[in-house]
C-alpha cells in the first residue's frame, strides 16, 4: 500500500527536490524525507485506501509541512 502512495506522488516529489534543493545533498536523504512524511500523512489522517487518499491534500499538507521548518529555521534531515 506504501509503495502505491508513493508512486502516485513520484512526480510531485521529484519538483520538490528540484525546489528545495539546497535543503538536502542525496537522493537517499530526499527519499527518507519523503518516505518519513509519507508515513506520517498516512497514520496522522488514517488513510487506508486508495479512495481516502487525496493528492492534492497530500500535495498541500507536504509544502505546509515543508515550509513549517523553513520559516524556523530547522534542518528537516536529522
């Protein structure tokens, strides 16, 4: 189920690698990030199928999530 989350996002997480690019140096860091948001989005809104799963809401709860930790300041890979 994970993996098919993620394949439906593949192209939306690629542009955000291009666009924040200076927040990490690897391609297995942005996958972590990724992966990491993933899992949240999918335990935090109790996703367990294909139809409670919206891109655009996950599309716009990740740039939140992104822009959070910019305006603050903090390293989003630990």
């Amino acid at each position: 189920m994970l993996q098919k989350f993620y394949e439906r996002a593949f192209v939306f997480l690629k542009l955000v690698e291009q666009e924040y690019v200076s927040l990490c140096q690897s391609s297995a860091e942005w996958e972590s990030l990724h992966l990491r948001f993933l899992l949240y989005y999918l335990i935090r809104f109790k996703i367990k199928s294909d139809r409670d799963f919206s891109l655009y809401h996950f599309k716009t709860a990740y740039r939140l999530y992104l822009d959070k930790f910019l305006q603050g300041g903090t390293t989003l890979i630990q």
